[in-house]
C-alpha cells in the first residue's frame, strides 16, 4: 500500500515542491498510524512538521500537522509529549474557529484516551 508513495517522495523531494512533500509526507504519516506503525508514522509527521513552517500548503498548518503526530506518540505511551504538542497545536489554531475547535477536541480525545476524564469533560463543556 504505502509502495507508491516510497518511490514517489524521493523523487518530490528532489523536485524541491515544499508543498508536495507536505501533502506527501502527511498522507504517508497517517498511511503508516493508521497501518499500525506508529514510530515510522512519527518520524516523517515530524519532517512535515518542519516542512509545515516554509510551507503555505493548506495541509502544512502546523497546528494541524501537531495535531496529527500526537496519535503516534498515544499510541507509543508518550503521553507528555503528546500532551504538549496537542497544547502547542490549540495555541497554534489562530483564529479559526474550526481549528480552535478541532484543537480542543483532539486535546479532550486525549485526556480520555489518558484516563483524564474530568479535564476531558471541563474541555468538552467549554466548546458547548
């Protein structure tokens, strides 16, 4: 499954497309969580993550891009540092309301999956 994008990310890294590695590189960071290979989905959310910073691509927000990193670090028990990049991607949504809310959300999702119900449910009570 993921074959494609293998061949594929050398050759737009080279092409020097900051943004098509972005949107490259998270497809293929949520491909490998998603496929139960979280240290590998880590390793390149975090080369999109700084990518996202030279990136005007839609998809390189980083508070996006956070947001999506901290699953793998669940899913590898890093729970602090998942915990700070989700607090870092609520105070990176700006002033989007729809960022600000995904932020928060994905903040409560970890405070349950944490075993942190009551600042999950203080989250969730503020965004109603």
């Amino acid at each position: 499954m993921l074959a494609p994008s293998d061949e594929l990310l050398p050759v737009v890294r080279r092409s020097g497309d900051s943004n098509g590695i972005v949107s490259l590189t998270a497809w293929t960071g949520d491909a490998l969580l998603r496929s139960g290979q979280p240290e590998a989905a880590e390793s390149i959310l975090r080369e999109t993550l700084e990518l996202a910073h030279e990136s005007s691509h839609a998809l390189a927000r980083s508070d996006r891009v956070l947001r999506n990193c901290a699953p793998c670090l669940l899913e590898l028990g890093r729970f602090s540092e998942a915990e700070e990049l989700l607090l870092q991607a609520e105070e990176e949504a700006g002033d989007s309301p729809v960022e600000q809310r995904s932020s928060a959300l994905r903040l409560a999702d970890f405070y349950e999956a944490a075993g942190r119900e009551e600042e999950a449910a203080e989250l969730r009570a503020r965004l109603w």
